[in-house]
C-alpha cells in the first residue's frame, strides 16, 4: 500500500470528541510519521466537554505522547443545547478504562489555540490541516473570530455528513453535522479547501471479527491492546441497518486519509447544510456538480486496506512507546 511518505510531516491539529473512534484515529495518526500532531482541541460531542478532554489527555498518556497540548474548547453548539453520542459508554471510551489521566489540559482555549497555530501556519508558509472529528463548533468560532487567518488552513477533513446515506442520529442527519449544523454550515460556506468523509463512506469500514483480530496480541497497557479493548464493544450486532454485526469506523478514516489518499475515491461537490427544517435538520446535501464549492467528499474506502494500515500503525505506536 502507498503512504503519503511525505518527507516533511503535515502539520496537524486534531479537533473531537472522544469518542471510541476519535480515539482510534489519534492513535493512528501518533503512530503515522506522515503526520506531525501539534495540538489536540476538544469539543462536546460524544459525552460532554470535560470527559471529552480528559479522554484526549487519557489516550495521549497511554502513547507516550504528553507532550502533545490538549486545549478544551466549546460545551454546547452556536445555537441550542447539546446533544451526546449513545454508543461510547459512560466514560467515551467503551470497553476501554483507563485510569484518571495525570495531566491536565492548556489553559488557552481551543480556538486561541487554533489561531495561534494558523499564525504559525502563515508564518511558516506552509498550511495547517485541520481534522475535525466532532460537531465543528470550534472551528466555526475559529473562522468567525479570526477571518484573517484562513490563509493559514491547508484544508479541514472531517468526519461528518451524511449525503446518499441515511442520518445515523435522525431519519437526514449524522451525529457531528446535527450536533451543530450552523457551525458545520459556516465552515462550508467559509471558501476553504474541505474533505468531509460522510457517513457514505464509514460505513464501508464495518468492524468484523478478522478485523478486530489485527489488533490482538499487544502488551497489557499498550496502544494496541487499548485499540483491542476500544473494538471489542463497538459492535451494533444490528445487519439490517449496518448489513452486518459490526460497527462503523467513522472518525480513524479521516486520519487515514491524510497518511494514504489511495485508499479512498473522492468526488468534488459544494456542501450545504440545513439549519431551519425541523424534520430534515442539519441535513448535508451535495452539488455533485461542483457548481457551487470546492469541497471533495469521500465516496468510496478499501476497508480491508484501511484496517491493515490502522492495525499497522498502532503496532508501530506500541514498538515506540515499549
Ligand atoms: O456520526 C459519527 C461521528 O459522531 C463520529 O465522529 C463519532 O465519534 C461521533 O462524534
Ligand atoms: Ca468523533
């Protein structure tokens, strides 16, 4: 399989809410040499603000990576009340218990963070790029305070929507956009360069059990072991809504995006978001005309090859951190 070996990292800050499968692309993406992780921003998302950060910090400490700042951000979305994942557990990370993490969090807020990371960015003269893993009430506060620094955004691959596929959180919506659709509908109105990997295309990377046997064998407390641990409960034993007893692998498919581009189709569209229709609320549609945005919107996955690249670079991740 080729990798975007870069020979220079691609400097990153990754936005969620972890989140069984946030955690799962955090450690795909420390354990991807494609990818310098400068920074991790939180957002209520999967269970509320302060479990979501101390999450981060948890998965961080178990790579070896505390290093890396962790800067909370939004508790509720633009406008509304929040809403809260179902499938995490009670603490976010499923099957996974991990003890209290002993650090703590930057006291900058996330999008103090993210600015200053742009103006690095700009500085540098080379692109930040943004992976959101949750509702992107972040970033939209990011664009929305700091319009002069767009320039300095390389491009924002998230996770979220749902365009030919049905909504996983309403009849229309997935989770992240319905979270908070007017902040996913000012980041693609914003005229930055976007990659959104919908619901049409995680669910093409189904848990099954072969896959999750490509993560056993890791040491007690190890990055593998911890990614075992997080799959094993992540199974919605549903076929008729997922085709089969898996679960979907949304958020690591972003981060593998970013380290192997050849393992996904893209499509250009311009995005839309709805923030007004009570039934079809944070609905995403496409022009897949292209008539009407830059973005490009992930259409297809090799599952297999995905998995392979996931288990892979989380073995890699333990050799570093043992
Ligand atoms: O709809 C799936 C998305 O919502 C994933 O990012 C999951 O972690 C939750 O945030
Ligand atoms: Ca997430």
């Amino acid at each position: 399989m080729d990798t975007s070996l870069s020979p220079v990292p691609i400097p990153v800050v990754i936005d969620c809410d972890p989140g069984v499968d946030d955690a799962m692309a955090i450690l795909l993406a420390l354990g991807s040499p494609e990818i310098e992780l400068r920074a991790i921003t939180t957002v209520c998302g999967n269970v509320p603000l302060a479990g979501c950060t101390a999450n981060a910090l948890r998965i961080l400490e178990l790579a070896g990576r505390t290093d890396i700042p962790v800067h909370a951000g939004a508790d509720a979305p633009l406008i509304g009340a929040p809403i809260y994942g179902r499938f995490h557990g009670p603490t976010g990370l499923g099957g996974l218990s991990l003890p209290a993490p002993s650090t703590t969090a930057q006291p900058e807020h996330a999008v103090e963070k993210l600015a200053s990371e742009l103006r690095r960015a700009v500085e540098a003269g080379k692109g930040l790029t943004i992976c959101a893993l949750g509702p992107m009430t972040n970033l939209a506060l990011l664009l929305k305070l700091h319009p002069d620094l767009k320039s300095g955004i390389d491009r924002v691959v998230s996770m979220g929507g749902a365009f030919r596929s049905p909504g996983n959180r309403s009849l229309t919506s997935e989770f992240n956009v319905l979270a908070d659709p007017h902040a996913a509908r000012i980041v693609y109105e914003a005229g930055i360069a976007c990659v959104a990997l919908p619901l049409d295309v995680t669910h093409q990377a189904m848990t099954t059990p072969e896959r999750c046997a490509l993560f056993a064998g890791g040491a007690p407390g190890s990055p593998l072991a911890a990614a075992h641990a997080l799959l094993e409960r992540w199974a919605r034993h549903d076929p008729a809504r997922y085709g089969g007893d898996g679960g979907p692998m949304h958020d690591p498919l972003v981060t593998a995006f970013l380290v192997a581009p050849s393992l996904f189709h893209t499509a250009p569209a311009g995005i839309f978001v709805e923030t007004d229709s009570p039934l079809c609320y944070g609905q995403t549609v496409a022009d897949w005309y292209g008539r009407s945005g830059t973005a490009l919107i992930a259409t297809k996955v090799d599952a297999d090859g995905f998995y392979r690249l996931l288990a892979e670079r989380i073995a890699r991740l333990e050799r570093m951190t043992a």
